[in-house]
C-alpha cells in the first residue's frame, strides 16, 4: 500500500469529516492548528497550573505555560535536526514541518488539572467508578469536544496534529479492568473516607475516554485493520498495564517533554538551591552512565552552580543542545504505515544520561516533602470541591455549567461535567474558590471568579 504525507486525510478536521467538506492545504491547516492552540482559554490558563515548585514562589520558575512553550521550542529544534541530517532517509519525506511539530508539542498538557499531577489523582479517585480522569485523556476531550473554537467538536485539530497529541491510545474502561494496583486501591475505597486515603494509589493508568471514542476511530481511520491492532495493543509489566505504540510525531513530541521536564526543570531547582554541587557529582558525574557518555566536563559543573544566572543559563542551553543534537530515527518494522513505522530516539549514551538527569530531579526536586506537601493541599482542595459541587450542583455550579450538568443523560455524563469543571480550573481559581466555600473569613457575593 502507498503513502503518502500530503495525503489529504492527514490534513482533515474531524469537521471536515462530518460535513464531508474537502479539507485546505497542509502547510495552512497546520499553521492554523498552532493558532488555535495558542488562542485556547486551555492554552491561557497553563499559565497558573503548577509545572514542579509552587505558583508565586518566584517570577522565575516554570509554569506548566513556559514548560509547553519550551517543549515546542526543543521539538522544533528536534526536526531541523533530523532535517539536515536525513534529506536522503525514507522517513525524511514523514518529518513534520515546524507549525505541525509546535503545535502538538504546544498542546501536550493542556488536559492536567490544577495542581499537577496530585490533582489529577484526586480527579481519579473521584471519577474511578465513572470513566476516570487522566490529564492526556483530558487532553484529547479539550480538543474534541471542550474547546471553544467549534460548538461541539473542541479546537477541532486536523487528523495529524491530534494523532501526535494521542501518546496512549488505548480506552481507560479497556485498561482499569485489568489494571491490578487501580483495581485493589478502588476495593479499599469502598470501606474507607477519603480524606483518609493516600490518592497517589489512585494514579490513573494512561488512556483516553470512551466519550471519545467515535473521534480516537477517526484518528485511526488512515491506517491498515492490522496496524491499528499493533498500535493499541495493551501491554503488562509486572503488574502494570500500559500502551507500547506511539506515531512518530508523538515520539517526537515526547522526547522534547523529556529533555524540558529533564534539564529544564533541574535549572529550577538550581536556582532555588535545592541540589548542592557535592550531591550532583556524586549522583549524576560519577554514575557509569554519564562516564560512558561523557558528554561534558567540570566546567559545566561549575556554571551550573555559579550561582549566578548567566553562566547556569549557557550550561543548560549547552545540554539541551547536546539532547537535541543526538536525536536519531528507528524502524519498527512490524508496522506498514510511516507514521506508526517511524521513531525519534536518543541515540543510546544519551538516552541513558537523560533518564539520569530525570531520576535526579525526581528523587531531589519532586520527591522532596515540601513539594509532596504542597502536593497534598492540592489533592485535598480538588477532593472537597468536587464533593461540594456534587452534592450541590444546583447551587454551586456556574449556571451554564449547570445547564449541561442537568442535559447530562446519566449519572456517569455528570460526574464528567463536574470534572471538567475542576479540571479546567487554575491553582489559583481552585484555591479562591475552596476558600470562599470552606473558610469562615473568605468569601463575597461580590467575588469575580
């Protein structure tokens, strides 16, 4: 079978589809798709959605709105890479041009909830009997359904951009069932309060909604019956479920989140003076890993703890370079499609440096308890509004809110406007909001939320 990039199927909207309309040309609806995301209220409100450190700790440290624009930025730098080095690869034809490639990157997290990850656990805990919540799968319902750009189909992205986007294609209802630590944590929400219960236990297996299935079928439409087995194939490891398969946009993608959660925010944690100098050399240059690599020197250790911003910043941009520069692209070649086929990769050494860059932000930056205790606020905020908004949804609710809430046809579709409520919520309007319900020396009819 023949493929080809400019077929016009990958340019499509899912509106395009409906009507039957003949979609524009490539380079234009790309370009468009990037705008769209950039005008999102979605896109907007990342800027008050916790990336790692706390909002207001610092004019300074990353937003989940400044980590996106990053993203896009090491994507974009990910394909001219490739773009010089493959002209004469089969997979070169394949590359996204640079509106394609920052405007999925661009997308990426505007599905996670106020409060990061602690947040969308709590979101889960809620929803575990209704569907779930988790942020890519939140993600993909933004720009089918909730975005404001079309009345019922979201940002309404063409079929490419929202493939690229699509990191775990797989139905959370299909994944939960055989998903044994959700499924023995919901058994001990059944006997317990929830206020008393640890919601980490409550990480929600990567997926996407059955709401969304009719548009995850047209996603996949281009390609063969046996090519969309492959790709959604489920997975065990241990005792953990999960997807394999990602197109190669999507790979793409995820490595510039990679090298950004990696290297970018170690300089936040730089800057705060979380890590000392002592503990780097110890963990990260002495690990055989980085000896192997040996990608750079003690002058990067001494700029990277310099304490001042200029040399730190030449050291991290030095490192990001270094990621970039290293990218490579693999067959898989039980698939046909090339856009399933095809693969981003570090090459080797460097891929093992940046899961230990990542495994060092995560034991020294996010596992630290005066991260994990804002965590926790966080997941208690989201937990006592969704049960107040719940339990009084005609009062509590904004009134276009509650007027899908009432059109809802079942229980479960109401549960997921509530949700959607909550998760389109920033820190900060969560945080007001919680005190204007739940402190006794907070709150006004005059408040503008």
């Amino acid at each position: 079978m023949s493929h080809s990039p400019q077929d016009s199927c990958w340019a499509e909207r899912y509106t395009d589809y409906l009507s039957g309309s003949a979609p524009k040309p490539h380079r234009v609806v790309y370009q468009r798709d990037r705008a769209r995301i950039i005008h999102s209220a979605a896109f907007r409100r990342l800027q008050s959605k916790t990336q790692v450190l706390g909002l207001h700790e610092s004019d300074f440290y990353r937003t989940r709105l400044t980590h996106s624009m990053e993203v896009a930025q090491i994507g974009s730098g990910l394909v001219e890479q490739l773009s010089i080095s493959g002209e004469q690869q089969p997979w070169y034809p394949w590359l996204p041009n640079l509106f394609l490639i920052e405007a999925i990157c661009l997308a990426h997290d505007l599905g996670h909830p106020p409060f990061g990850h602690g947040g969308e656990m709590a979101l889960n805990y809620m929803m575990r009997r209704h569907g779930g919540f988790e942020g890519n799968a939140q993600t993909l319902r933004i720009l089918t359904k909730l975005g404001e750009y079309t009345q019922r189909n979201g940002i309404n992205l063409s079929r490419r951009a929202t493939l690229g986007v699509l990191k775990y294609p797989v139905i959370y209802d299909d994944i939960v069932c055989c998903h044994e630590p959700f499924k023995s944590a919901m058994a001990e929400a059944d006997t317990r309060d929830f206020l008393t219960l640890n919601p980490n236990r409550y990480q929600p297996p990567k997926s996407i909604y059955r709401d969304e299935l009719a548009e995850f079928e047209w996603v996949l439409a281009p390609f063969s019956e046996a090519d969309r087995a492959r790709f959604t194939t489920i997975e065990r490891a241990g005792r953990w479920q999960f997807t394999r398969h990602k197109s190669f946009d999507t790979t793409l993608m995820d490595l510039a989140d990679d090298i950004a959660y990696g290297i970018h925010d170690l300089e936040d944690a730089l800057a705060m003076n979380l890590i000392s100098r002592e503990l780097w050399e110890a963990e990260v240059m002495a690990d055989p890993a980085f000896a192997e690599a040996n990608m750079w020197g003690e002058q990067m250790s001494a700029w990277l703890f310099s304490g001042r911003s200029r040399p730190r910043k030449r050291a991290i941009s030095l490192m990001v370079g270094m990621m970039i520069e290293a990218v490579e692209v693999v067959e898989k070649v039980e698939f046909d499609h090339p856009l399933l086929r095809y693969q981003a990769q570090l090459k080797p050494a460097q891929a093992a440096v940046l899961e230990l860059l990542k495994a060092f932000v995560f034991k020294h930056v996010i596992s630290r308890p005066e991260v994990k205790g804002l965590e926790y606020k966080g997941q208690n905020i989201v937990l006592n509004l969704f049960k107040a908004l719940w339990a009084n949804a005609d009062r509590l609710l904004p009134k276009d809110t509650y007027a899908r809430f009432t059109a809802a046809a079942d229980e479960r579709a109401q549960m997921r406007v509530v949700c959607d409520y909550i998760a389109g919520m920033t820190n900060i309007y969560a945080a007001r909001l919680y005190n204007k319900f739940f402190s006794a020396d907070e709150g006004s009819i005059f408040d503008r939320l």
